[in-house]
C-alpha cells in the first residue's frame, strides 16, 4: 500500500513539471563568439619572501638605586674648585748666598659651605692664637734660633697661601691650595746646586741643618726625653709596694679604672658582700653593678653591656680590661702606683689614705715621634693646715688647686678646689658630713650647679641614694632616687 502511493506521488510532480516547460519562450540558438587568446607578459618572479626575524622580549632593567639622575654641574661649585689654587696670593723668593729657614703653618682658608675663601691674614692677626706661631713649630722655631743666630740665617715664618722658590725657580714649594692646611719646615743653604730639605714632621729640626751642614747639634729637650724615656721604662716594675694598698685601692679603682665615684665605698664596710646592685627606683633598666671578692675588693664593673674587668696578683689589682677592651696594667714601688694604658702612665703617690695623681707621660706613637712624653703639667703637694694639690698647666697659665681638710676620709671632711687662669677664679667646695638622721651627705657647692646626694644607711650599708640638684640660689628639686642591693657570699 505505500509503495502504491509513493508512485503516485512521484507520477504527479512529473506531470507538472511538463506543463510548466512548454510554457516557457523559446531561445534563439547562436553562435559562441571567438574568444582571444590571453596575452603573456614577462613577468620577473617574485621576490623572496624575507625571513621572519625572531623577535624577543627584554624585560625593563631593575631600578638602579646606587645612583641618581644626571644632574648638571652647580657652576657656583666648579667655580669654587677651580679657584681653590690661589692665583694672586704670596710668593716668597728664598735669598741667594745665604742659609734659609723656613717654618710654615698655613690654615685652611677655604669655606666649603660657603664656598668662599677667606682673607689673607696679616700680621696684626699673628696676636690671634689661631694664626700665631705655638706648639711644636713654636718649641722649633726657639731652638733653631738658639742654634743658629739670626744674623747668619734668612729666617722666615710662612702663615699666608705662599709660593716659595729659589731664586732661579728650579725648587719651589707651593702652599698655595687653600683647601689644604700646610704645615712643616723646610731649609736651604742658599747655593743654586743644593737641594733644598724639608720635613712635616716637628721634631730635631736643630739635627736636620746641622746634618744639612756637615755639623753636629742637639735639640736641648732630647736630653729630657731620654730622661722621660728611661723613668717611663723604670716605673713599669714592681718593687716593695706598701702594704696599706690593699685596703684602698677600692677607692683608686672608682677614680682612675671605673670613672664612676656613686658609691663612697671608702666609707663603708662591705665585709662578706660578693654583689653591690645600685638602680634607679623609676627606670629598672638603669643600674650599675659591682663585683666583689672574698676580701672585699672590686674584681668588676657592669653597666648595661659594658664591663671592666680587674685581676688580682699578691693580693694587689694586676691588669685591667676596661669597658673598650683597652688593657690596663699596675706597678707598685714604695708608696706608689702607677697605671700604665696605651695613650699615658699616670704615677698616684698615697698620702695617709688617700691617692694624689703627681706625674703623667703621654706614651702615644705621636708623643714618641715628637719627643714630647712629659704632658707640661707641673704638680705640686704641700701640707699647712690643709693639704693642698696644685697642678700648673699651659706654661703656668692655668692652676688647679684642691685643698682636703684631712687625707684619711675623716668625717666631717671639706674639700676646697679653685681653677686659676690669668686674671679670673672660679672655686667650688665639696662637704662630706653625717646628718641628723646619721645618714651620709656629699654637698658640692659652686656659683653655677650645686648637687647633693644623702646616702640612706641602714646596719651600716647605704640602702638608697637621694639625688638632688638645683642651679645659682635655687632650692633643691625634687630627689631623684637610686636603691642599693646587696648579694653575700654563702
């Protein structure tokens, strides 16, 4: 039955598409037209495709910190620099035929932040200590005089931007940089065909011409340097030490080892104590401590993260590392102790039961070089009804003085010290004495600062510090507190 109907269908849309054919227009039939054949031209080939170029990716580099943008030159600077050698200063023509000394000191005399120079100076400036001649180069200058008159030399003190030549210009010097400080010596025999000779270093300029000159001289402060050389030698052995060392050195220690006097230990007992802890009673973090041994003599001292350190030999302090692990070393002789560290040795006589500083030597490479151990200082001690220590410094300019109502730590004890230069005086007084309460007072006393610190005593030991200060007429503020701690040997 389907195949039946499918062939009807199919027989249908033939018929139709019958009819609607011989409906159409009929077409004329015509002939194709003659197509030309394509004309050829000669065409090159084409070019060669180019090769593709490998393009890669470059990170941006990493921001150089080290260095900044290029920043053009401030002219105000390159002027400066450029002009830093004096065009228009000095110039010192040594004479012909006739020996020259010569003793420069020249200062700097540009300002970098101003970038200005100053001023030539002259000699009415020369009473100015700045540009007069002093120190070593004044120590030189006086002996080489003395040595070699001045009738017979050209002498000449340089202290201006100089340009120093010979006469026919083949030697010359130039302190003309006026950025630079020049300092030295320099001499010259006056003949074209000798060199001249010169030195920075000021020490033995008298040996440095007389051995230019085929002569020989000696600086008359040799002999004492050799005499310093040969005591600071001597006072580095130990020999019979006295045996009321023992019992005081606590207090030398504190002074001259430790810088640090809070505790007046020459005045207390501190049989069987191994620790001393002092803090302030606001800020727990702030405290000192000190170390004892079974004899009661200090063996440290701790602040913070910094500890001096004192060993022992014959019942005496032996070495001493301080707090920037210099080594300190002691001697004894007699009555005597002496401290020897790396820039000085200091000799500290005992009087009673105290220690008095009487000689110092400068013992630096520098000191050596320039033959100056002995530091000028001249000490004096002498006993009335006071005893009195008395140190003159800068050529007796400045004293010291320093007057002990006694030298054993009596109580009541008054302390007088008065610092003299030239015309002016200035004195302060210190005062230890008990109070009512029998508690230890140390006053110190002088026009501008005064302080006071009572020292609360409890079974015979300070259990705290009261510090107070105040300025001119004032009263005392308020005190600041410190509280004392004490560990014991088992």
């Amino acid at each position: 039955m389907k195949k039946t109907c499918l062939l009807l269908l199919f027989f249908c849309l033939s018929v139709a598409n019958v009819a609607l054919a011989q409906q159409k227009t009929p077409v004329k039939k015509s002939n194709p037209p003659k197509i030309k054949p394509p004309k050829i031209y000669n065409v090159p080939p084409p070019p060669p495709v180019p090769k593709q170029m490998e393009v890669k990716t470059v990170n941006p580099p990493t921001p150089d910190v080290s260095y900044g943008p290029t920043i053009m030159a401030d002219p105000s600077v390159s002027k400066f620099e450029k002009s830093m050698i004096c065009q228009d200063c000095d110039t010192l023509t040594l004479d012909a035929n006739k020996p020259n000394i010569v003793i420069y000191d020249v200062k700097w005399m540009a300002d970098r932040q101003s970038r200005t120079f100053r001023k030539q100076p002259t000699e009415k400036d020369l009473t100015n200590n700045y540009f007069a001649l002093q120190g070593l180069g004044k120590r030189e200058w006086e002996e080489l005089r003395k040595n070699f008159p001045k009738g017979d030399f050209s002498y000449h003190y340089v202290y201006r931007s100089t340009l120093i030549t010979t006469p026919n210009k083949k030697q010359i010097l130039s302190l003309l940089d006026r950025g630079e400080r020049h300092e030295g010596f320099l001499y010259w025999s006056g003949k074209e065909n000798e060199s001249i000779v010169s030195k920075k270093d000021m020490a033995r300029l008298t040996e440095t011409v007389a051995s230019a000159r085929g002569e020989k001289k000696t600086s008359s402060y040799y002999s004492n340097f050799a005499k310093d050389s040969i005591a600071v030698v001597k006072f580095q052995q130990t020999k019979n030490p006295s045996p009321n060392f023992a019992g005081n050195m606590n207090v030398l220690l504190q002074q001259e080892i430790f810088d640090e006097t809070i505790l007046p230990v020459q005045f207390f007992n501190f049989d069987k104590v191994s620790k001393i802890t002092i803090q302030s009673a606001k800020e727990a973090n702030k405290q000192v401590v000190f170390k004892l041994n079974n004899k009661g003599q200090f063996v440290q001292l701790k602040e913070r993260s910094d500890s001096t350190v004192i060993t022992y030999k014959n019942n005496l302090p032996y070495q001493a590392i301080d707090r920037y692990k210099n080594t300190i070393n002691f001697c004894y002789q007699g009555d005597t102790v002496i401290i020897k560290e790396k820039q000085y040795l200091k000799v500290n006589k005992m009087v009673d039961r105290m220690f008095f500083e009487v000689k110092r030597f400068n013992i630096s490479k520098e000191n050596y070089a320039n033959m100056t151990l002995n530091n000028g200082a001249d000490i004096k001690l002498s006993k009335n009804s006071n005893f009195c220590v008395t140190e003159y410094l800068d050529e007796r300019d400045l004293a010291l003085k320093t007057c002990y109502s006694n030298t054993n730590w009596e109580l009541p004890l008054t302390l007088t010290n008065t610092r003299s230069y030239e015309n002016e005086s200035n004195k302060s007084e210190i005062t230890y004495k008990l109070n009512d309460e029998k508690n230890l007072v140390l006053e110190e006393i002088n026009s501008r600062k005064s302080t006071k610190r009572e020292y609360v005593i409890t079974n015979g030991k300070p259990i705290s510090i009261k510090s107070f200060s105040k300025r001119d007429n004032d009263e005392y503020g308020e005190a600041y507190v410190l509280n004392i701690i004490y560990e014991y040997f088992k």
